[in-house]
C-alpha cells in the first residue's frame, strides 16, 4: 500500500491518510476483506502519531468503507464497491493533464465541480 504524507499539501496528515485510503478503495486498489495495517504499523510507517491514524481510519468508519473489530483488526467493508472502471479512468486523464498543466488538486476539484 503507498501511502504518502506530504508537509505542503494544506491537508492534515489524518486527512491525507483519509483521502489516500479512500482513494484506494474507490478505485479498487483495496477491496471488501483486504486488511488495513495495524494504527500502530501505519503511524510508524509513514512516521506519524498512532492518534493521527486512528483519527483517519475513525473518519473512513462514519463513511463505512472500513470496519474494525478487536481481534480481527481493520477490513475494508463489504459494502465499499469500487466505482465503474471508466470513471478511475477519467479521474487518472483529468489528474495527469492537470499535473502536466501545473495545476494543483484544488484547482482540478475547482473545474471538475464547475463542469459537475
């Protein structure tokens, strides 16, 4: 699993672990049943505090992409459905010309809402 934590993005780590894991499961990358890293082995990983992992996998728990349960670690859920493979798709043209064209991940939000 790659997981980046970037000082310059404007996000709080716990929100990018958020958004990176959400990404991940949206797009198939993670499935229903595939087991996240341990809040401990995560935070240690990517070289933050376990409470900004746990914060992360809180948020992905209200948005029922993942389940956790003492003993059996973290999952993500059976009910987390990857989106149709054309959309990843076109969500991966729209990031690549977006980064080719200089454009920061709020700039490429700005447009996509504005055609939405």
């Amino acid at each position: 699993m790659i997981i980046t934590i970037s000082r310059d993005t404007g996000e709080s780590p716990a929100e990018q672990v958020h958004g990176q894991l959400r990404g991940l499961i949206t797009t198939g990358h993670l499935l229903a049943g595939d087991r996240l890293p341990s809040v401990r082995q995560l935070a240690s990983d990517l070289g933050i505090a376990p409470g900004t992992v746990a914060k992360a996998y809180r948020l992905l728990e209200e948005d029922g992409l993942i389940t956790s349960r003492i003993g059996s670690g973290t999952r993500v859920s059976d009910a987390a459905l990857p989106v149709a493979g054309g959309i990843a798709e076109a969500a991966r043209v729209l990031s690549s010309a977006a980064k080719a064209e200089g454009l920061t991940l709020a700039d490429a939000q700005r447009v996509l809402r504005a055609i939405w």
